[in-house]
C-alpha cells in the first residue's frame, strides 16, 4: 500500500509530472510523421500499461490477501477514466497533427479553467476564491508563453480545444477513484489498458499500420509510453489522492512552462518579453493556489478526495 503524501508531497510530484508532459509535446508531435494519431495513442498506452503491470501485481495481490478485491462497480469506473483517458489524449493527438506544437500546448491549458468550473457544478466543492484567478492567469500566462499574438482556430486546433473537456473531467475525477478504492496502481493500469486497447482497435480497422512506420517512430512512442503515460499518470493518480481537483490543474499547467524551458535547452528556442511574463504568471499562480489556503483565508480542508 503507498504511504500517505503530505499535501506538499504531493504537490512536488505534481511538478514533475507537470515536467514530463511539458517535455512530451514535441516527441508526441515528431511521432505524428511516422503513424496515425489513434496508432501512437495505442501502442503508447499499452506501453505504459506494461510498464505499471509489475506494481498493479502487486497491488492486487495486496488487495487479495485484506479481502478487499475490487467489484465491477470499480471495473466500470476504471473503464470510464479509461475513457475519458482515451478522448482527451487521442483529440488531442489528432489535433497535434494539424497546428503547432505552440498552439497545442496553449490550447491544452484551457483545461485548467474547466476544472473548478465542473467541479462547483457536479460535484457541488466550491474552490478557494484563489483558484478562479490563478486558473484565469494560467491562460493569460499560457497564452503569452505561446507568443501567439492572434490565434486563427485550424481544425486542428479544434480537436485540441475539444480535448480539454475529457481532460478536466479526468483531473476532477481520477482522484476521488484512486482514494475510493485505495489502489492507485490499479486505477493508473486499468485506464492504461482501456484507452490502448480500444485506440489500437479503431487504429487497425481505419490507420494504416507497418513495421516500419513503428520502427521510426520507436523513440517518441518509448518516451511517452514509459515516462508521459507509465511514470507521469501513474504519478497523477497518486498524487491526486491527496490533492484538491483544481489545485491540481493549476499545478498541472505547468508543462506549458516546462514545455518552454525544455524548448530553451533542446531547441534552442529563446523567450520574447511577453513569453518571460507568462512563465511568471504562471509560476505566481502555482504558488498563489498553494499557499493563501494556508494563510488561513479558506476553511476547507486540503486532503484526499472523497467516496466517488
């Protein structure tokens, strides 16, 4: 059984998944050459399902020996994460295939605002008032950082603004599942194996696939397989069994930040002034969410979701 996570705890490893999947954009883009959208979808799946098999073994065999083995009332759940997995990673890539990566990355971060927005009307969690401003400075700081000073919608733009939808439901809710059924591995596996499973069934029956296309795009599919899905989701369903839904989304975006400084570093892309002035919105709004809760200014309680 994993630990208990302290909330800063679970906020760093928040950071770092925000860190993986800010670096993932441009291997998710590079693999778009060689396969289809719902090919790189699957096959990066059912990798980091593969990868999270070890400890979803054991997890279950945990389970087993307390008695507590899951139902199909959680089977059902897993598979509805899965697919809400499955809608937002493969619009998602789907649009990557048709407008920049820049576009992309700010387009993904109009998730953030949904997710206190859903959260207040499903599951009636009225958010810290710092939430709603640091949500509305992750967009304005995103779209700095893009350095998008007009943003034509492209079709492909569409599908990733489309995506955003499944992806705040999945923030809002991964957590409370992971906590309800106290199997975190499970949950992070389980989703894994629906959206790859059912990405490759519709990729063999409408993508053309070979070996070859595969073979070249080995690299970008290892990287997000192993580290964007095995490490990083499986990391975000454990964290968020101890942080808020939309806490988490505003640390979440991130990767936008992370995205721009692994640009710096690889690419050798340089930031405008009004890319340095979103990094810095979003930076400031990561730390507003986290610390004027504890200033004592809130009085609801930072802890792990409840039943789902």
């Amino acid at each position: 059984m994993t630990a208990p996570l302290s909330r800063v705890s679970a906020n760093l490893l928040l950071i770092l998944v925000a860190v993986i999947w800010g670096s993932a954009f441009v291997a998710q883009s590079r693999g778009m050459t060689h396969v289809g959208p719902m090919t790189f979808t699957g096959v990066r799946f059912l990798i980091g399902a593969l990868v999270v098999s070890p400890l979803m073994w054991l997890e279950w065999r945990r389970l087993g020996r307390l008695g507590q083995s899951l139902d199909k009332t959680d089977a059902f759940k897993i598979a509805g994460l899965g697919c809400l997995l499955l809608m937002g990673a493969a619009m998602q890539q789907i649009g990557i295939g048709g407008t920049s990566v820049t576009n992309a990355g700010f387009l993904t971060a109009l998730y953030v605002p949904l997710v206190p927005v859903l959260s207040w009307l499903v599951l009636r969690q009225a958010p810290h008032w710092s939430v709603w401003p640091g949500a509305l400075a992750c967009v304005v700081g995103a779209y700095l950082l893009s350095g998008a000073q007009s943003l034509s919608i492209s079709r492909g733009d569409g599908w990733i603004i489309a995506s955003t939808l499944p992806w705040a439901f999945h923030v809002l809710l991964v957590g409370r599942v992971a906590d309800r059924m106290g199997a975190p591995f499970l949950v992070a596996g389980g989703q894994f194996l629906v959206c790859g499973l059912v990405a490759l069934a519709w990729a063999v029956t409408w993508e053309p696939i070979n070996w070859a296309g595969l073979k070249a795009a080995a690299g970008a599919l290892a990287y997000t397989g192993v580290l964007s899905v095995g490490v990083a989701f499986t990391a975000q369903v454990v964290a968020q069994r101890y942080a808020h839904a939309t806490d988490a989304a505003i640390v979440l975006s991130a990767e936008t930040l992370f995205a721009a400084l692994f640009g710096y570093w690889l690419l050798g892309e340089r930031l405008n002034p009004a890319g340095l002035m979103g990094c810095a919105l979003i930076f400031a709004s990561m730390m507003a969410v986290q610390l004027l809760p504890l200033l004592g200014l809130s009085n609801r309680k930072p802890v792990a979701q409840g039943a789902a």
